[in-house]
C-alpha cells in the first residue's frame, strides 16, 4: 500500500482558515490564529466553553486538515490512569508463559535451590515486560506512533484531579515513562487539543502548560455561515430567520441550551418537510430537535410566536404557572420576563418572590458537580455499592411474578 503524501503544514492564518473552510469549519481569525500558534510552537490548546459550540469538531478538523491521524481520549469520572496511558497484555504474557514452559523448566533445571530458580525467572523479566506485550492506551499511542497524529482529551473536565497530574508529563514533554522499560518521546510531537464544558475548574499546572481559548456561541452571522456552509436544503431567508429563532431560544434560562450542530440539524428538519417559511406551528412541531427536556420544550412553546413575530400579540402562557405565585397575569410586567428571570414579583413590596423553578445551566451543573457521589455508587472507585435493593423487589420481578399467576390460574 503506497504511503500518503504528506500534507504540508500550516502556511499563515489564513492558510488555517481556508483549509478549515474546506472541510465545513468556519472560523473566526483569533481561532484560526490560535490554532495556527499552537502548530507552530508545538503547545497543547486548551478549549473552554459550553456544549456545542465546536471544541470537539474542532479536533477533528485539524486532523482532517492536516493528515495526521486522530487519536481520541474521552474523559470520564473515576477514569483509571491506564486507560489513558498503557495496559499490560495479561492474557498475551500468560499465553507466552504456557508456550514457553518448557524452556523455563530447562532454565531452572540445574538451579540449587528454590531462590536461585526464583532469581534467574526475574533476569527474564525483560522479556515478558517490553513492547511486545505493551497495549498502548492513546497517550503513549499519541507519543510512541510512526505516524504524526493529532491527540483529542475530551472533556478533560469530568476527569479526577489525578489524571490532570499523569497528563503534565505528557503535555509539557510529549512523553510518557513507562517503569519496566523506560522513557518514550515523541519523534513528531502531536497535535493535542483538550475540550472543558466547564463543570469544573481545571489545575493552573494544566492551563500553564497550554494555550487557552474560551468558545462560546457565534454570532447570527457566523451561525448562518456555518448552517449555510452545511448545505441543509433550506432557503437562505428562511435559515437566517432559523438562526435568530434558535438565538432568542439561548437567551431563555434553559437547562440544555441549543448547540451549533442542533441548529444544523434543525434546518435539515425544515428542509426535509419542505418548509419555506416559518411559523410557530411547525417550529412547535419539531422543536424536540434542538430541545431535549420537557421542562425546556414547555418553556421555549410559550415564546416561540413572539420568536418568530416580535410584533405578534401573544396569549396568556398557561405553562409552569402556580397558584401561589402572588399575582395576576395583569400587574404590569411580561409573563416571560418570568421565565427570563426565574422568579416572580410579589405585588406591592417590589421584593422577588420565592424562586419558581431552578435556573436550568446551575441545575446541569449541579448534576456534573465532580465527587456528587459517594463511595456507594456504582462504578465510583472502591469496593463498590453499600446497599443492596431487595431481590425481587424490582419491575422484572413483579412482571415475572404476574406471568407465573396467569400460567397458573
């Protein structure tokens, strides 16, 4: 199979941009600038910002750009170090033992006594422990390969703080050490990019050893050039009102606000159902593309005829109303300046009313709160779950049980 010819490197800034550009990224010039930095001073480029606004795209594009292999590490909560760096090929070393059984009762055939047979097995170590039983995990992958690759941490947030320790090494060195055999340094350091949603902050000793950018959504235009650059069916008028519609949608306090790519995919919705021109029928319709809470679809009902037609004279919203909330619909203000806000007004004191709901992004963040369980739960380290359910106790159980009575009645 011949070799593929090498993709030269980055050129200029605007060498990044147009090779991005041709394989669907668009990019503003400090982005196109940064990445161009990190080619050239041969740092890791630390991505920072909310869900879906292109970290992890952004990794992809730069090895699909510049021909270098992908190699993905995803980040988890009480992810082991060995996942990330190496494994030993247990089962391999126990297969060899067995063929070569016999060539070991030969070594230790003359041997005096039990600890001399034991010290001429340990001369042997380097054997069983060298490369041929080495399972690379993608950081020594990244760092031992023949091939240039571009290395992918993602979510490197959701990672225990240990992690961050055993990457230092590898971010400031492009190397990984290996006890039973040595040191591995890159011959062609990797590209590496690293993504945080933020639910956590990250080591300074982390951030100190990369270049940072923090992502978050573009602006109308950028949106609508990248929807247009997608090429989704859907007329140019009709997407860039798609694009203020979606835009007005992040603005509410939402628990999952909608993502670039959800945009994309929404317009491709409209397309396929032939849409021309929107209305708040079939946006109500398919809504749950972009939106994937109940709570979140309610709230973005009630706002999108005045989304789609800020002129649009709008009804009393009836959702997530309570009885207790200490006013009429009538005292003065906008009913979705409630929802905006996330509370309520009580009439005559000026002071806020008890909260209505949560704000939807602290929520989500509560829910990725790094240590929010404890040593009980399953797949955390540790011996494992303290508490056992009841047998039988469980739906199956009970969907078992009614079976067995029907057979028997």
């Amino acid at each position: 199979m011949p070799d593929t010819p090498a993709i030269p490197a980055f050129a200029s800034v605007e060498d990044v941009t147009e090779r991005f550009a041709a394989h669907g990224y668009i990019a503003d010039r400090r982005l196109t600038t940064t990445v161009f930095l990190q080619t050239r001073l041969d740092k890791p480029l630390l991505l920072e910002g909310p869900a879906g606004v292109g970290k992890t795209e952004l990794a992809k594009t730069l090895a699909a750009a510049t021909g270098r292999r992908l190699l993905r590490l995803q980040c988890y909560e009480g992810q082991d170090e060995s996942r990330a760096l190496y494994e030993w090929d247990y089962g391999k070393q126990l297969l060899y033992t067995q063929m070569l059984r016999d060539k070991i009762g030969d070594l230790t055939a003359d041997a005096p006594d039990l600890a001399s047979a034991v010290l001429r097995i340990e001369e042997q170590d380097s054997v069983f422990f060298s490369d041929r039983f080495l399972a690379p995990r993608p950081l020594l992958d990244a760092v031992r390969g023949e091939q240039p690759a571009v290395l992918l941490i993602d979510e490197v947030d959701r990672a225990d703080e240990a992690l961050e320790a055993v990457l230092l090494e590898c971010l400031a060195e492009y190397q990984v050490s290996v006890p039973e055999i040595g040191t591995y340094t890159a011959k062609v350091p990797p590209y590496v990019v690293l993504t945080s949603n933020n639910t956590r902050d990250l080591s300074s000793a982390l951030k100190r050893r990369c270049l940072h950018l923090f992502l978050d959504y573009p602006d109308a235009e950028r949106e609508l050039e990248i929807v247009r650059a997608k090429d989704t069916g859907l007329p140019e008028a009709t997407a860039r009102h798609l694009v203020d519609v979606v835009r007005g949608l992040r603005e509410l306090p939402l628990r999952k606000s909608p993502s670039i790519s959800e945009t994309v995919d929404w317009a491709r919705t409209l397309a396929v159902l032939g849409v021309d021109e929107l209305d708040p029928a079939v946006l109500a319709d398919t809504a749950n593309v972009v939106l994937k809470y109940e709570r979140d679809l309610n709230r973005a009902l009630d706002v999108l005829p005045r989304l789609v037609d800020p002129n649009r004279t709008l009804p009393e919203p009836h959702h997530h109303r309570h009885h207790h909330d200490g006013h009429s619909p009538h005292d003065g203000h906008s009913p979705h300046d409630d929802h905006r806000h996330g509370h309520h007004h009580s009439a005559g004191h000026g002071q806020p009313d008890e909260v209505d709901e949560p704000d939807g992004r602290a929520l989500r963040a509560a829910m990725d709160r790094q240590g929010r369980h404890d040593e009980g739960y399953y797949g955390a380290p540790g011996a494992g779950p303290t508490h056992r359910t009841t047998p039988g106790a469980g739906q199956g159980a009970r969907s078992f049980a009614a079976v067995a009575r029907r057979r028997t009645d």
